[in-house]
C-alpha cells in the first residue's frame, strides 16, 4: 500500500474539521500536521507530496479527533506563541487572547515612563503569560502572581521556568483577588496591578462557541451578572497597598466606561488612559494613580 502523502492528509483533515463545524479548518489541520511532524507551518506546501509514516499519521488522526470534538486548537498542539515567547497551554488554563498583549504593551511602556523598579503583581496569572511577558519586558521587574485556580498555578509555574524567570516572578500560593499577596506579606511592595480577570457576563457564557463554553474553565471567564464583579471586588481592596501607583486592567468589550468609572470611585484623582486593542476595541484601562 502506498503511504498517504501530506497534501491528501491536509485535504482528509480539513474536510472533516469543516464538517465538525471548526472556523479554520485548513489552517487548523495545517497547524496539527506541522506540529505533529515537528515541521513548521508555512513548511507544509514545501513537502505537500511527501509520504508520511504510520506512525505519524496515527497522532495526527488522534489530535484531529480532539479537535474535531471543539477543543480549542492552542490545548491539542500543546503550546501558544504571546507576545514573541512560546507557552505551554493546556486544559488547566483559559487559551491566552492575542488581544492582552495590548496590556501587556500599555503596562510595559506606562512602567518605563513611570520609572518605577517595578514591583508588579498579575492578579489572575492562568498561564502566566502577563507575569512572564512583562518579566522579560522589564528586566528590572519583579513580579509576584496570583490566581484562584491551583491548577493555573501549576501551569505558569512550568511556562516560568521554562523562561528561566524563577528568580524573579514569584507563583504565590492559591488565592482570590489580593489575599495570596497579604498572606505571604507583600502586599506593601506592590507598585503595578496588573489583571486580565474574568469579564463575560454569566448568561453569555453559554452562548459562546463550544471551543470557550465546553472546555475552558469557567472560573477563568464568568465575571458574574454583568461582568464587572472582579473590578468591583479588586478595587475597594487596591486602596490598602501603600505603594500602588499604576494600574492596568482588561476590559471585555463595552466595559471600560464602566470600569474606568469603579476605578474614579475609589481613586478620583487618578490620571485614567483608555486603550484600544488592533481590532479598534477599548480593551484596557490604564490608571496612574
Ligand atoms: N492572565 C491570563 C491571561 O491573560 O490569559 C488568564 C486570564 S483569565 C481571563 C482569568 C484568571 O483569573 C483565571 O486564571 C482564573 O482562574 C483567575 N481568577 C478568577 N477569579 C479570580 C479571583 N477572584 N482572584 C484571583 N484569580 C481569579
Ligand atoms: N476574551 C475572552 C472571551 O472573549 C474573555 C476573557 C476574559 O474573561 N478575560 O471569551
């Protein structure tokens, strides 16, 4: 029997993505072969009439089928870019936004201006991706990050090392909002708050393509009622860190007048900066404080 060829796997693939109702069934099939035959992406056409062994084509039939199930493409490869490093990403965090790099560009340039140290704390870690980003950003930066969800923490605990960064951003022990930096008595260190927290309204949450819906965890996305309950519980609670002087915060879409307004409430003589994501979106609140 003649080995099937890359090309015929691509068609194979896409087709029955297509058919499990998946956006981007060629790019998404191409993603799985180059990843399974350690190639990369834009490599494929080059071999397109190369046959590939059974081996191979066992584990990408198995990744497909896990895909074609609407686990998210980032979970089935096992890894995602942000903001130019590799993550690993799996089941125990929500799929990193290409959106927060935004914030993590708007924390980076308000740091260097504000010419802090800094001393930063990323609220809500999951993969580690603000702490990590920011780290390497800033050499001088030391980051302390939280999340609710131990599991998070287990997986930015590896996306940390694996940057070589454990030296100086700190995976405190699982807590909500600023109770891990309190208890592990940091709290009066803390210079930048930095959070992407959970911000989709509870009744949306279903209503979300079942890659969200049905395999990211919840924790990570319901921000209660109307969304805003992370921003309403944080912010009373940033007025007791005695050095806190920038804040910076993602917002879902059609939130940041909100947010922007619980911030004024607590801090009225904040200086607050409203920043769009590239797709035209405000997508984070910047608050000098
Ligand atoms: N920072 C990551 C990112 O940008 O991709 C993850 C963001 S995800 C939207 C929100 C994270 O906040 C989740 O990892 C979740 O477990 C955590 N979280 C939810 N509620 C929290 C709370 N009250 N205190 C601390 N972390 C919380
Ligand atoms: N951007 C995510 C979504 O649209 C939500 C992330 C969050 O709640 N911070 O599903």
């Amino acid at each position: 029997m003649t080995p099937i060829t890359i090309a015929e796997l691509v068609v194979r693939g896409a087709q029955q993505l297509a058919a499990a109702g998946v956006d981007s069934p060629d790019f998404d099939t191409s993603s799985l072969l180059a990843s399974t035959l350690n190639i990369e992406l834009n490599k494929i056409p080059l071999v397109r009439n190369e046959p590939v062994t059974p081996t191979a084509e066992r584990l990408f039939t198995q990744r497909l089928k896990r895909r074609m199930k609407r686990e998210p493409l980032q979970y089935v490869l096992g890894e995602i870019e942000f903001y130019g490093l590799p993550f690993k990403c799996d089941k125990r965090a929500m799929v990193p936004r290409p959106e927060t790099e935004t914030l993590v560009a708007a924390a980076r340039d308000a740091i260097r201006t504000l010419e802090v140290r800094p001393v930063i704390a990323d609220l809500g870690t999951g993969t580690g991706i603000i702490a990590v980003a920011l780290a390497c950003a800033l050499p001088n930066a030391r980051v302390y990050a939280t999340d609710v969800s131990a599991e998070a923490l287990a997986l930015a605990r590896e996306n940390v090392q694996r940057q070589g960064l454990a030296a100086r951003v700190t995976l405190l022990p699982p807590g909500q909002y600023l109770e891990p930096l309190d208890s592990s008595g940091v709290a009066g260190e803390v210079e930048v708050v930095v959070a992407n927290p959970p911000y989709v309204e509870t009744a949306q949450l279903d209503q979300l393509q079942p890659e969200i819906s049905q395999f990211e965890p919840r924790i990570a996305l319901d921000g209660g009622g109307d969304g805003l309950d992370f921003y309403r519980h944080l912010l009373p609670q940033c007025s007791a860190l005695p050095r806190l002087c920038l804040l910076v915060l993602e917002v879902g879409q059609g939130q940041a007048e909100a947010v922007a307004s619980i911030i004024r409430r607590q801090f009225p003589s904040g200086q607050l900066q409203v920043i769009p994501d590239l797709a035209h979106i405000e997508r984070v609140v910047l608050a000098i404080i």
